[in-house]
C-alpha cells in the first residue's frame, strides 16, 4: 500500500545531520533519562538539538524535563515548541496525561504521521527516545529515517543484557549502526557487563554509578544538568 | 473476521481457578520476577500452578527459572511440561534465544495461538507475566479469557507511577479487576507510593526492599525462593 506521508519524511529530515536512537533491550534502565539528559548536554555545547520521544505507549521524557503548558505551532505541519533550549516532540502534546491503549498497527500510524508532519528545519543532534525492545517503531524507523545510529542503554543485570544481545543482533541484521553500549545504575564494582559488550563487538561506551539525586532532579532540567549522572553521561557523550 | 481458534480458549482455561496476570505500567521494575517467585511460592503452598510467559518480545521468566532443555508434548494441543514443580509455557520453546521482532499484530496472534493449543488441565492459579504498559496483549486478554485479575508491580520512582496511574484507569475502564499493588526495589524509607495507590482506590499489598541477593539467584529457583525477595513475595500473596 503506498502512504502519500513516507515521501515527506525524508524532506521534513534533509536539514538534520545526526539522529541518535537511545534504545533498550528491556524497560526500566533509564533509557529516557539518559536520552533527555543527553539533548540537554549536547544543548549545552552550543548544539541545536530536537528531542522527539518515541516510546508512545509508556513516553516519560516530558515528565523528566518537567515540560508543561507548551503546544507545538501550526505552520504548513507542526513547529516542535523550544523548550529548554531544545526542540521538544511528543504524543504528549495530543494525548495529554490520558491513558492511550495503542496497537501495533496504531503505533506504526503515529509514528508516520508525527515524522511527516514536524518541521525540525536544521538541526545538529536529533536525540530519539525509543521505546524499549524491539517492536513495531524499531522496525518501521529503518525504513522511515535512513543513517539513524543507535545508543544501547543497559543495567547490570543478566537478564537485561540478555535482552541486548536479542537487540543488537536485530540491529546488524538491519545493518543499523550502534554508537556504542552505556551501563547505567551501576551498584557493584564488576566489569562482565563491559566484557560482555566488547564480546558481542560492541564500544563500550561509560558506566554510571546508581545515582539518588536523579529521582529528586526528575522534572528539573537545570537540576537533572547538575547531578553526577549528567556529568557521565557527558563523558560518555564525548566518547562517541 | 471470525477467528475459530477464539471459541476454544474458553474451554481450554475452563479447569483453571484463580487467573493473575502480573503487570506494570513500565518495564524494569521486577515484574517478571514477581511473577515467577509469586508461582514458586503457590507451588510451594501445595497448588497446582501454571506460569505463562506472556511477555513475548521480552521474555524472562525462563532465565530467572533456569528452564533449559524441556519441550512441551504435542497430545490434542500442547501440554506444558512441569519444572520446579509448576507447568511452565513460553513462546521461548518455539523461538528460542533468536531475536523475535515482533508487530502489534504478530503479538494477538501468537497470543491466540498459544491460548488455544496450550492444555492447562485443572490449575488452582494460572500466573500471567504480562508484558509492561498497554498494549496489544492487555487490550486482547480481557477479550479473550475472563475473570482474569491484575496485581500491578512498580518501584519508588514517580516516573513509574505516572505510568500506573494509566494503566489502572484503562483496567477501571475495562472493568477489569486489580489485586492490588506491590512496590519492588524500594531503597529508600517512604509512603508516597503507599499513599498515591491508596488515593486510586487501590489496595496496596506490600513494599519488597531492593535485594542484592536476587541477581545471584537468577536461573535457580530453589535459590530465589531462599531470598528475602521471596520473603515478601510471600507475604503480598497472603495479604492477596
């Protein structure tokens, strides 16, 4: 079935020059934060970034950077309001806090019609936040976005990065690029989880020690900028 | 469309007592491991228990039981073989360890196929580990068997609870009924979650500490059942 709306998106992306995909094998690593926290930073170093959250059913990135009250503009599409001083996207902005039971097929919809229809006009970072594993929005942003790299976010935890492992090998069967792995709420001093990442051929990338201030910093950008978190993933910014 | 597989869930899951399905509104919170230690524990009581693995983009209950080398037996449909004492069924004896990209509509299918093939018997509990948020299992499951109940996990994190808080108003509109709710990997001394889940009507079961010990019984069952994780896992299955 040809959808009149794929042809627009590569235009409405032409003046972007790198899309990262913040992305996880499971949920609760903190994939969000670290995807927030990243367009912060990068925002910081005098880039011009977009944030654009992804995770449609479960989206969180507007509650991390406590962004209330803003509306995108209508303007031959839609204008992502700055907020921050990023441009921020999210289902959000028509979904409002209500619960949205969506489908498969429902989310392969939104996701064409948002990326066809926003204006990011010249953009030097836009950060995705993806939502967790490996479903129809990984599947679809191959074919939707062309040279977007990925960004893995992992916990110590076994059983998450079992769930990685499923992830990249979907990803080199797509022969998608993944930018590098980034182990977040570190609690013990072990390093199988790097050996494991450089194992599978992966860079790894920066761990990130458990950080309380996080949970207090949520809905506070200049806060969340401030906490030891931030300042890894930072550093692991400049790794990449 | 008429699908003839749907006529015979009903009689399939007609020995079945009691149905919980184990959810969360976001992933990482321990849900899965809820859901098998809370199975462990009823086996352990003397019932006769079932554990579906539900989860089908990121199944874990396999690896947190160490379930390797069990098949089901094809007879009239498929009967799922008993490990730790507990009938055990997980698209994982088809899959395996490949990665399973799966779309909105793959999943209803799957979940229709295996609800109509698999051969519970006489079950006192049937233990659902659901996959986090909502999405097509949720919305198919109150379609498809009935009277099935939600005990919801989350952590301390406000981020987490935001997501219960749609989650449970879909269940509410659903008319689907919630045990209640457990909150997993607590760190830090508070009641706010306590509180908020009182304020939406909710019964609150139990707070389970964070628990070190936990990562080291991933893939041994008679080992999670010995940790203090259990412990409490244990006593919001009596509070149920």
């Amino acid at each position: 079935m040809i959808d009149p709306r794929i042809a627009v998106i590569a235009d409405r992306m032409k003046g972007i020059k790198r899309i990262i995909a913040v992305s996880s094998g499971k949920g609760g690593v903190g994939k969000s934060l670290v995807a927030s926290t990243l367009a912060l930073i990068l925002t910081r170093e005098g880039h011009k970034v977009g944030l654009f959250d992804l995770d449609f059913t479960s989206p969180s990135t507007h509650i991390i950077l406590g962004i209330e009250g803003v509306q995108p503009k209508e303007d031959k599409g839609i204008i992502p309001p700055e907020v921050n001083g990023l441009r921020y996207m999210s289902i959000t902005y028509y979904s409002g806090d209500l619960a949205a039971p969506l489908r498969g097929n429902d989310v392969s919809n939104i996701l064409i019609e948002l990326l066809s229809i926003t204006r990011w006009e010249k953009l030097d970072y836009l950060i995705l936040d993806m939502p967790p594993g490996i479903g129809d929005v990984t599947l679809d942003l191959n074919r939707l976005i062309r040279n977007t790299r990925f960004l893995i976010v992992i916990t110590s935890s076994q059983l998450a990065f079992e769930t990685v492992k499923k992830l990249t090998s979907l990803l080199a069967e797509m022969k998608i690029k993944v930018i590098g792995v980034i182990e977040n709420m570190k609690m013990e001093k072990s390093d199988a989880i790097k050996k494991q990442t450089e194992k599978l051929g992966l860079k790894f990338l920066e761990e990130i020690p458990y950080d309380p201030k996080v949970e207090e910093a949520i809905g506070n950008a200049d806060k969340l900028l401030r906490t030891p978190f931030a300042k890894k993933v930072e550093e692991a910014s400049s790794a990449m």
